[in-house]
C-alpha cells in the first residue's frame, strides 16, 4: 500500500524555540517511518519580510542541520529547500487566480505581519498563504503537522484545493492539518498566558534551541511562577502549569507524574530540574549540529538528492495542473 504523505516546513528566519522543537521538529521524527516525509526549508516564505542575504544563506544551512540533528533521516525523508523546487513558484501564479483578495487580506498573521512591518507590506506578504498551500498540494499532501497559529493557512490550502477541484476535476488531495499537542502550547517565561515567540524582544521569554547549558538554566530561574508554593497545574496557575508541560515534554512523562514527583518541594528546585531537563536534550542536539555543519559537502548532498526528489513529485502534479487548466505543453 501506498504510503501516506506528509508535508511541513519552517522559516529560515529568526531562532528557533523549544516550542518549535516540540510542536514541529521532534514530531516530525516520529512521522519518517509510517509516512511518505517531505520537509523543506521555507526560504521563500522568508523573504517576505525583510532578511540579510548572507545570513539567510547561512540560516538555510543551520536548519536542515538541526533537523539531522533532532533525527530527521535524509534516507527516510525529502529534506530540501524551497527555492530549489522551482514548482513551488510555478503552481503558486495559477493558484493565484483562484484566490481571492478578500480572503487573504483576511489572514489572521498577514493582519499581524502588516501591522508589525507597515513599512513593508509587499505583495508576498500577502501572497504567503497561496505559496504555502502551492507547498503542501503540489506533494499531495494528506497531513501537515504545524502549531496551532498555521491552522489557518493549512484551511486555505483545503479550500484552494477544493475550489481548484472542483473548477478542473479531482487533482489536489484535500490536506489536514494535523496540530500538534505539547509543543503547540508552550508558552513565554515571561508571561505565560502568551505564546513562546521566536521573536520576543524579552530575551528571558523564549528558550532558544542556540542557548548554551547557562543560558537555559538561567531563564528558568526567571521564569514568572504564581502565587502559592505548590508544584501544580491549574487554571489559575499558568506558569507553573506551562514549567510542567515544559518538563513533562522533555521528560516523557505525564503531568501527573511530575506533580508527584514535586510534591513538598519548593518552586526554586522545581525550575531548576525543569531547565536541566531541557538542557539535557538540546545539548547534544547542539553538538550533533554543530559537528554537521562542519560538513558542508555532507549537507549539499543531502539537499542536492532532497530537491531531487521533492522535484519528481512536484514536476508530476505541476504537469497534471498545466493540463487541466489548458497550457500548452508540446505534443
Ligand atoms: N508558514 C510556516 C511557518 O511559518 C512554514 C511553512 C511554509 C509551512 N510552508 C509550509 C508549514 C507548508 C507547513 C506546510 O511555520
């Protein structure tokens, strides 16, 4: 039987968080043996908001090294970058022409991005969306595991699919997002009713997969607690509720577990285990990264086979698009 596919992506922009890492990556790992796995680097996604070139070159590197890195298997999976699949911009201009104005300007984050860069709303900015959904149908994708603030986008690839569908006849396979629990919800140190933010100007809010063993231990020390002095999860309680989520992601274990496991300590020991436990697990993810990125010819020749495959797949569905839509394409 033909394996199920899945489909996801992340910028190469700003630092990844353990949000990231745990709503994105890690579960992308356990997806590479069941599914058919196609990861990219979204640096066309990038680019709608302003980047320096050479840092984004060397970004693209350091993410599809953390992604080695955290387990992903370039035998098992189509690791790649966007703008070597030039499909990606290709299905994008006839999708173009069935999406809506109206619909994109109605984008919870192209309202967010407009509001944040007003000196840069570009065409782009508005158009993510349609690039994404061209991502994920041009894989035929089934499922597309992203945190809950990309469920939106992940809807106008249904609906473009279906729309298209139902224009031209059966030709995109409807994608899911799939969203994932854990990771999708951990929240800033700082004010732990937020999201973890890869961008936070507090520096103390968001743990980074870079920050050294210190680094990490220290901002958990900081991270605002609530009233009270009991290591427990509750309603009233979001920043011991988001530390236990925190530790029990980390730890594998349940949150239930966790609260036995502090009963009758205080909330000094509590974050202080929580913070090793995290350090524990990016430590050697570093290391990993690091080592790989001293590899460049390693790199380009995963990502060499990566677009290669992606390629295959797209070039088929970008030809069965052209037909239905009546571009000609020799005899
Ligand atoms: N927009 C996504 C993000 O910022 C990244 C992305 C680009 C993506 N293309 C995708 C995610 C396709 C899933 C599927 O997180």
């Amino acid at each position: 039987m033909e394996k199920k596919v899945i489909y996801s992506a992340v910028q190469p922009s700003g630092n990844l968080t353990i949000g990231n890492y745990l709503g994105a990556i890690r579960n992308w790992v356990k997806m590479q043996d069941e599914y058919d796995c196609y990861y990219a680097v979204a640096n066309m996604h990038a680019i709608t908001v302003k980047q320096d070139p050479a840092e984004l070159r060397r970004r693209t590197l350091e993410l599809v090294a953390l992604y080695i890195a955290c387990g992903l298997d370039p035998e098992k999976c189509a690791l790649y970058v966007q703008s070597n699949v030039p499909q990606h911009a290709e299905l994008t201009w006839v999708l173009n022409t069935i999406a809506y104005v109206g619909e994109l300007s109605r984008m919870t984050q192209f309202k967010d991005k407009s509001q944040k860069h007003a000196e840069n709303i570009n065409m782009g900015l508005m158009d993510y969306p349609v690039l994404m959904a061209a991502d994920i149908l041009l894989y035929q994708a089934q499922y597309v595991p992203v945190g809950a603030d990309q469920k939106q986008h992940v809807e106008i690839a249904r609906d473009l699919a279906i729309r298209f569908n139902n224009r031209f006849g059966e030709t995109f396979t409807v994608p899911e997002p799939l969203i994932l629990k854990g990771g999708a919800k951990i929240c800033s140190l700082q004010e732990p009713t937020k999201k973890m933010s890869k961008s936070d100007e507090n520096v103390n809010a968001s743990v980074y997969l870079t920050d050294d063993r210190d680094a990490v231990i220290r901002k958990f020390k900081r991270a605002v607690t609530d009233s009270g002095n009991e290591v427990r999860a509750a309603e009233d309680k979001p920043g011991v509720t988001n530390l236990l989520n925190i530790y029990c992601a980390f730890k594998g274990c349940t949150v239930e577990e966790a609260e036995k496991e502090f009963e009758g300590k205080g909330y000094g020991d509590f974050k202080l285990a929580v913070g090793e436990a995290v350090a524990d697990v990016i430590g050697p993810v570093q290391a990993e990264q690091k080592r790989l990125l001293s590899d460049k010819a390693y790199l380009a020749g995963v990502l060499s086979a990566g677009a290669e495959r992606a390629y295959k797949t797209a070039r088929r569905t970008l030809s069965k698009v052209y037909r239905k839509v009546g571009f000609y394409q020799g005899e």
